[in-house]
C-alpha cells in the first residue's frame, strides 16, 4: 500500500507562476498512492482555471473514494468565511482533499479550533508585522480496507495552522480524536510544525523524515505521515522519500507499507 500527502499550493508552479490543470493532473498520477492527502485545494476558483482539483486528482489517480472538505468558501485573500459543511457544489471554496484507490468503509470531517482574532505575523523581506486572519482548520478520515487481506486502516489528512501554538493545540485535539479508533492510524499532512514538535504532541510514530520545505533548498520537514493506535507495530516501512514536483512550495511525501 503506497500513501502519500502534498500540500499542493492550489496547483500553481513556481516556475511559470501559473495554475496548468494538465500538469497537475500529471504531477499527481505520478505519485501512483493508494491512498493521499492533500492540502491547499481549490473548487471553483478563478486562479485554478474554476477546476474541481479534486476531481482531477481522483481522475489522475484513478481514485473511486474521494472527498473534498472546505476549511472556507469563498475566495482565500479576499473575501471568505468560515466553512461549514453545508456548502453547495457550485460553491468556490479551499480547502483539503483525501483520496482513495481503496474501499472506504466510512468518512467523518474534524473541524479543528481557530484562531479567533487577527494576528501580527512579520512575512520574509517585511519589517513590520502585518495583521493576519488565519484559515479554519479541519481534517478528512477515512477508514480504508486493504482487499486482499481485508485488513482496516485508519487515515486522516489535515492542514494545521502556521501559527505557533495554535498549531500544536490542533494536533492534539486531532490526536484525542483519532484515539478512539480500533484500528491503526496513518495521520499525513502539512501539519506546520517540524518533527520534535510533532513527536511531542502526537506519540506518533514517523514513517518518513525527509526535508519538504521551501521546494528549491529544503531546509525543514513540515509535512508528515505518522503512525499510533491499535496494531500499528505491524505496519512495515518499506520504502519511503520526498519527491519534487512541477508545482508547489513543498515536496510531495510517500510511504510503501507492508
């Protein structure tokens, strides 16, 4: 079983500044995952060519199981709110994707606490801070059945906030949430925080340490797949590694599981 999670910056490149639905479709099929996370997705939106990426990732991959969850509607940088479930499909909104080539038993969103205020946060080549709202959080679970054992795995895909301490404080209340399940655990996603913080917060094993971030001259691990929960000591690496795509700020992660 091959899992993989990309935050995938709403398809767009840094070489060309652009959003190709072609290439994105490529750059995810390329990835040939079982099961994947991804983060910063866009529905409907005008600087991804109004493409479901969701879909198209699901096409690319030849995925039946799939779901988009929007952490907001309406458009990320200008105006937007919070998500609530009860969004139509022709609705623009952003938010994570969760994608399976395996039978999936049964799907639950967790919507994560946020930030309730803006915040001063001081960007690269900036002196001063500027006043920031952050995104709603959520996470997508699946659990997921292996067909030729029949065995159940447990993954959930998520994106955490950028901001020190509210980030952490989402692990946790994502951590708590998942414990109450009876089979292993597989958490993957651009969780913004670097492993020791990670391995603090969750108990979790790591299936891969490998630098993801920025794309040119990865200095530090922002994205994870992590393993707990019942049974999880059979689960094998047996291969494992960051991969550099045509699109994004981040480095795609696999993981082979025996």
């Amino acid at each position: 079983m091959r899992l993989a999670t990309f935050n995938i910056l709403h398809g767009r490149s840094l070489e060309d500044d652009r959003v190709d639905v072609d290439r994105f479709a490529a750059a995810i099929g390329s990835l040939d995952a079982d099961v994947v996370a991804l983060q910063e997705v866009d529905r409907l939106q005008e600087r991804s060519e109004r493409a479901d990426l969701t879909a198209v990732a699901a096409e690319a991959l030849g995925a039946s199981e799939h779901r988009f969850v929007a952490a907001l509607s309406g458009t990320p940088g200008a105006t937007w709110m919070a998500a609530t479930g009860d969004e139509q499909p022709d609705e623009a909104a952003y938010g994570i994707a969760l994608l399976s080539r395996l039978p999936v038993h049964s799907w639950e969103v967790v919507r994560l606490p946020s930030v309730p205020w803006t915040v001063p946060v001081v960007f690269p080549g900036q002196r001063r801070p500027k006043l920031v709202r952050d995104e709603p959080r959520v996470a997508v679970v699946a659990v997921v059945e292996e067909p030729a054992t029949g065995r159940c795995l447990t993954v959930a895909g998520t994106h955490l906030s950028f901001l020190p301490g509210w980030n952490t404080w989402q692990l946790r209340r994502l951590v708590r949430t998942l414990r109450r399940c009876s089979t292993p655990v597989v958490l993957m996603g651009d969780l913004n925080l670097e492993p020791e913080a990670v391995r603090r917060s969750t108990g979790m094993r790591p299936l891969v340490e490998a630098d993801t971030f920025p794309l040119t001259q990865p200095q530090r691990q922002l994205d994870h797949v992590l393993v707990g929960g019942e049974g999880a000591g059979g689960l094998r690496v047996q291969r494992a590694g960051a991969h550099r795509l045509p699109l994004s700020d981040h480095l795609a992660l696999t993981v082979d599981l025996a």
